[in-house]
C-alpha cells in the first residue's frame, strides 16, 4: 500500500507542474494583450467587437489564479526527486 505522504506529494507536484504551465500561458496572454492595446485595434466587425473588455478582465483572472498564494505554494513544496506515481496513472 502506498503511503499517504506519496499520495500527498504525488498530487503536490501535479499541480505544481501544472502552475509553471499556467504562469506561461498567463505571461503569453499578457504579452499578447499589451500588443493588442498598443497597436490601438479597432475590433468592429469582427468576434471581439464588444468582448474586448470581457477578454481583458478574463486575461486578469488567469493572472492572479497563476500568481496567487495557493499556485505559489504547491511551487514551494516540489520534491524533484519524487516519481509522482502515487496515485497511479495520471
């Protein structure tokens, strides 16, 4: 039977490897919506007509979901040296 402890670090490093993926996809949306806004696009006609907004608060909401202190803290709790394997197959 596999230890709690495993389990428990298993699902640490999970989420953890999965927070550096969502701090880049944050950092991509970022960049990409300062490009928008300082090409001054006019979005009329198109999908974005009237969600540039919408999509500039969304952008925001990854941002501090990928920053914030419980995405952190899985980061400061990685032991590199686990198999995460714990679980079973993820």
């Amino acid at each position: 039977m596999v230890a709690d402890k495993k389990k428990c670090q298993t699902l640490i490093n999970t989420v953890a490897k999965e927070v550096v993926e969502l701090k880049r996809i944050s950092d991509t949306l970022s960049k990409c919506r300062q490009l928008y806004q300082d090409q001054n696009v006019n979005p009329q006609g198109t999908p974005l007509e009237g969600h540039v907004a919408d999509i500039s608060d969304w952008i925001d909401v990854v941002n501090a979901t990928a920053n914030n202190a419980v995405a952190n803290g899985f980061l400061d709790h990685v032991v590199p040296s686990h198999r995460n394997k714990a679980l079973g197959e993820q």
